[in-house]
C-alpha cells in the first residue's frame, strides 16, 4: 500500500531545519508502519524505540532530560554504540507511555542537533488528558493520519490505472462506462471493506470477503478492549452506548446527534465526555451545525447542534450490522442506510482532504449536508446522494439564499455542471471525491 502521507514526511526530511514530527491517528490506522517504511526507503538506518513493548526505556528519560546524553544511551540500549544522527531515523513509538519522552521533544528540537526524530501515539489525545500531559507547543510538526482513503485504498487493491485516468480525463467529460463501472465496484468494495489497513491486506492476499470481515470484528473488539483500559470507569459503559448509536442515528432523519436516543431517560451532561473520549480518540467525528454562514465559518458554528461519523466506513458499516452481501445487492429496504453510509464515507474523505466541514440547516427544516470553506473565502456547499437522483430541494434553497459562487451534488450519478442563478453546480460521483481539491482551485470555476 501507497499512503499520501509518505509525501509530507519526504518534504519534512528535504527542510533544512526539520523539527521532530509528531504523527497522530486512531489505533492500527498504519503509523507505525508509515514510519518503518520511510525509514527503510529514505535512511541508511532506522531505530525504533517502542515505550509499550519495552517499559525500560523510560528510564533513560527519567534521570533527566539532556538531548545529548539521551542520544548516547539511546544508542548504547540498542546498538552498543553512539547514534550516527545525521543518517540515522529514530523513531519514538506509543510516545505516550512516558510523560519524560514527551516532555523531552521540547529539548530536541531546541539543541540543535542535526537529527530525523519522528514520534507517534495510538489514543493520543485520550492518554494526554488521562495522564495530564501537554505536548511542547511549536516544538514540533505534526502529521495526522487516517484509515486509507478511497484513492489510497483503490490504489492498493491494482486499480490506479483507473485512477491515472480519471487525472487525465477533462473535468467535464462524462466518465466512460470501461472507467464507471470497475470505479463503482471499488467503491462497494470500500462500503464493505473500509481503510483500515489490518483489512485492506486481509482482502489483497485472500480476494475473500469474509476474511476481511474478521480482520474488522477483531479491529472493532480491539477498539471495545480500548473503552475499558484508556477510558475512566465511570465513562466505560457510555463510550459503548455511544459508539453504538452512532451508525443508528445517522441512519435516521435526525439533524443532530440525539443523547436521549442514545440510552432511556439520558441526558447530554452525563454523555458529553463519553462523547469526547472518542473524539480524542479519532474514532469519531463531530459536524457542527451553521444556521446563517459566515467567514470563518467556526466563528458561527453551534457546538450544541451537531452529527456524529465514525473515522472508517468498513467499522461503520460492521458496528451497524450490514451485512456486506447487503452492500453488494442492495435489497428492498437498504435504501435509508444506503444514503448513511454515502453521508459518513463523504465525511471521512473530507476530513482526509484536510477540509474542515460543517452543515446547514435552517429554522424551516431545510438543510445541506455539507459547507465548507476554501482558501480563497469561498463557502461552498455540497449536497449528498447516495443514487443518481441529484434533486434537492435544500441544495437550491441554500443557493438561492445565499448564492455561492461554487456548489457540488455528489452522488452516483455521471459528472455534470450547470450555472444556475449564479452558482456553478457541479455533479461529481461519489467515487471522484478525491479530485474535489481540483474543482475548487481551477480558476476557472466559481469565480
């Protein structure tokens, strides 16, 4: 597997001053093997320093907190000998086990020693709060990853031909069914399987479902094991009943995250940090709602009106009880959940895309999936279809209200544009999410 993200850490290995880089993520999303990987490639060595497996690394931190002298024992613990910095890649793993490896990032990266320092956490933010530890602010880059993306995920599976020419068609030429077809079994693939790359690797080797399925009940017991070691005991039971409504709520024609829906006679106060636990945790994402949009649209956002997403479709899908025989034939009565999974796949891309998402909705219950800002100013709104029907009427509403220059329907229908009373609409498939950064910077769109 290709990950996007072996791009941003080349570009941090060519700086000339390069800060150590924190990589954050859900647990068994590839970290660790995002690092291994980069350091196999680009160094002549690398060494990893795993603080779960071996504990007795914390007391090389402990005595204090001197680059220099670290280095050194570093080198002795693994090696026997000094680290040769300038070719080597050190790699602190599950960083979060030992507040001093922590707390001794500031100190790196203030030494000036000419070093490749990368460092990562499973249940990163969890572990922070739990433990009462802060992150040395500006002493380091950061780099957030992410379950395999649609692209990264058809890439894996030998599709990137498909890929390569969808780059190279003309934005708005209607796809060729030679490309649709093959693009849109990806893309129930992707419904069933997800991104998690324990999974994705289950199906490469074996082209066999059913195997991945188990890949993803034992990620998803992983995740349950996770509630009851990381989490507060009081919180336990909640961070499950949460976890579990999720896939329900989005199922339904809620336009914000119901807590008395999550259990009998429950009421926000008492589930909210349940809630944020796994948030910190990147298992779940929250879309807050704007009502009158604004640049920046955080500034009108209301944090009380939210959705829930959980971080990967093949979890969501699994955690919901779909069966992927379901996804593949798509009997009478998948229809509602059809449009959830389609609705929570498109945030999941979003996020990936490093696009910070909200929703509208407004007093008389029209309301648009998605509304986010680009880097010219621009709010564009996006409505999603999990069909071919791209008719909305909270889409025209939202434009005729407001008249942004750029809009998108995302759907499974063919690719489209219109101008209508001012708003260039474009009708993208949902398996071209990918190319959405492409639409938005053409200068010649939506200006």
């Amino acid at each position: 597997m290709e990950r996007m993200a072996m791009k941003q850490l080349i570009q941090w290995k060519e700086k000339k001053k390069h800060k150590p880089m924190l990589i954050t993520g859900c647990r068994q999303c590839g970290k660790t093997w995002l690092m291994t990987e980069f350091g196999k490639r680009f160094f002549s060595k690398t060494l990893l320093f795993n603080f779960e497996k071996e504990p007795a690394l914390a007391d090389i931190f402990k005595f204090d907190l001197d680059p220099i002298r670290i280095l050194r024992e570093l080198g002795m613990y693994r090696e026997g000998k000094p680290i040769d910095t300038e070719n080597t890649l050190i790699i602190f793993d599950e960083i979060q086990q030992c507040s001093e490896a922590v707390t001794s990032i500031k100190y790196f990266e203030e030494s000036g020693i000419n070093m490749y320092l990368l460092c990562a956490g499973s249940l990163l933010g969890v572990e922070l709060k739990r433990k009462k530890m802060s992150f040395p602010v500006g002493k380091d880059e950061q780099l957030k990853l992410y379950p395999l993306s649609f692209f990264e995920f058809t890439e894996a599976l030998g599709g990137g031909k498909y890929l390569s020419m969808l780059s190279e068609l003309d934005p708005y030429r209607d796809i060729p069914q030679y490309i649709s077809e093959p693009m849109l079994r990806y893309m129930k693939l992707y419904y069933i399987i997800g991104g998690m790359p324990a999974a994705v690797q289950s199906y490469i080797d074996t082209e066999d479902l059913s195997e991945a399925e188990d890949v993803l009940d034992q990620i998803i017991q992983d995740i349950r094991n996770d509630f009851s070691h990381h989490a507060e005991i009081k919180d336990i039971l909640k961070i499950s009943w949460i976890w579990d409504a999720i896939p329900k709520q989005l199922a339904k024609d809620n336009n914000k995250f119901v807590f008395s829906q999550v259990k009998s006679g429950a009421r926000a106060r008492d589930l909210e940090d349940a809630l944020q636990w796994l948030v910190d945790a990147g298992l779940v994402y929250r879309l807050e709602k704007v009502s009158a949009p604004q640049i920046p649209l955080s500034s009108c956002s209301d944090a009380t009106f939210f959705k829930t997403y959980t971080h990967d479709i093949g979890i969501m899908r699994k955690n919901a009880g779909v069966s992927y025989r379901t996804i593949l034939t798509e009997p009478d009565g998948y229809a509602a959940f059809k449009g959830a999974i389609a609705e929570n796949y498109c945030m999941t891309e979003l996020i990936a895309l490093g696009i910070k998402p909200y929703y509208w909705h407004s007093n008389n219950t029209a309301e648009v999936d998605f509304a986010f800002e680009d880097n010219i100013n621009r709010i564009i709104p996006m409505e999603v279809k999990s069909g071919d029907n791209t008719r909305a009427k909270s889409f025209t509403a939202y434009c005729k209200q407001y008249a942004p220059s750029l809009g998108f329907r995302v759907s499974s229908k063919n690719v489209g544009d219109n101008e209508k009373n001012g708003t260039h609409e474009i009708s993208l498939p949902l398996y071209m999410l990918w190319r959405l950064p492409m639409y938005i910077t053409n200068p010649s769109i939506g200006q």
